[in-house]
C-alpha cells in the first residue's frame, strides 16, 4: 500500500511539473487587474461537478487576497443567479473536457447578458469550443486521472488548483498586496493574527 501511495503522491507530482507555463498566465493576470482592479469589475469563476469545487476555492482565494471575486454555479446562473455578472466582470471557467453542457451555456447565456466579457478557460482541451471560444486559454497539460479507472477527476483537478494558486499569486504580486492588506479581509482566526503580526499593526 505504501508503494501505491509513494507513486500516486509521485505521479500528481509530475503532472504539477509538466503544466505548459506560457504567456496565458500573464495574459490572464492582466485582463484580470484591468476588470478589477482598473474597472472595478469582479472575477467570476465557475466549473461543474468537482473542477466546480476547485472553481469555488479559487473564487474564495482570490478574494481573500484582494482581487473581489464569486464563485457561480453553472446550472443555478439558469435560474436567476446569472443576475450576479456586471459588464465590467471578467468570466473564469474551469472545465477538464472543455465540454461540459452547463458551462458552453453559462457562456451563451453571460454572452446575451453582456456581449464582450472577457473569457479566461482553464481546460485539458485546446481543440474544445469552450477553448477556441476563450480571450486566454490556459492548458493543465491534460495529465491521465491517477483513479484506477481512469474516470475519476484525481490528477486533472491537482492542476487546476495549481494554476489557480499561480494566478492568485501573481495577481497578489502585481497588486502589491501587502500582510497589512490581508489583515484587513482576515478579522479572526489564526491567519488573521498572523497577518497583523507580520503587518506590525493594530489592526483590530
């Protein structure tokens, strides 16, 4: 058993190792900053089934750090969460087939709402419509599920949580986001108090 873990552990590795590192990362950070930080839009991120959960850590991360953002659900922006979007906001969708049904409508429907949005896609298919139909296609690499079956998403959402901590990183760099600043958005708990520790601030 520990065998099995040992190459599990290693192979998640490798596939964080070979994520193809490119100008969409910066591309995206910029379009990003402009809608938000420049325009005073938002990031809304959203995926289905598990890339959705990583889509919502992402959301959450990002805002935490400065860069206002919501996760939407794909099927429930069909039933009057759509209302969330603003014409300054910029759309990142995760989606591992670059295929999923809710998500190519979720970009029809923002697409009616407010024509133009800029669209960022996180996706192990560069030939999907999803992929073609983005402003900046970021590609995981498309690493084989480490699941037995090959079905599980294991590997796939390893990545995807990786280009999301890059992103968020690289927009915490361009922003100057500062200990001081994190303190702010983190009134309690241990990392509140590590932050205003690090700040040197009396913050609260």
């Amino acid at each position: 058993m520990e065998k099995l873990i040992q190459s599990v552990i290693q192979r998640e590795a490798e596939a964080i190792k070979n994520i193809p590192v490119n100008s969409s990362f910066s591309e995206a950070a910029e379009i990003i900053f402009k809608h938000v930080h420049e325009k005073k839009g938002k990031l809304v991120v959203s995926g289905m089934g598990k890339a959705g959960q990583i889509a919502e850590n992402i959301a959450t991360t990002f805002s935490s750090t400065g860069t206002p953002a919501v996760f939407l659900h794909p099927s429930d922006s069909q039933h009057g969460d759509l209302g969330v979007i603003q014409e300054n906001d910029v759309l990142l969708l995760i989606s591992n087939s670059g295929k999923t049904r809710e998500i190519l409508e979720l970009v029809d429907l923002a697409g009616e709402l407010y024509p133009g949005l800029p669209l960022i896609v996180i996706s192990g298919n560069p030939e999907s419509l999803l992929a073609k139909s983005s402003d900046v296609f970021i590609y995981t690499g498309n690493p084989d599920e480490i699941c037995p079956l090959g079905l599980t998403p294991t590997t796939s959402t390893t990545v995807m949580t990786v280009i999301g901590d890059a992103l968020v990183v690289a927009m915490m760099t361009k922003i100057g986001f500062t200990s001081r600043d994190y303190a702010k958005r983190h009134h309690g708990g241990y990392l509140g108090d590590k932050s205003r520790l690090q700040a040197g601030t009396g913050l609260f």
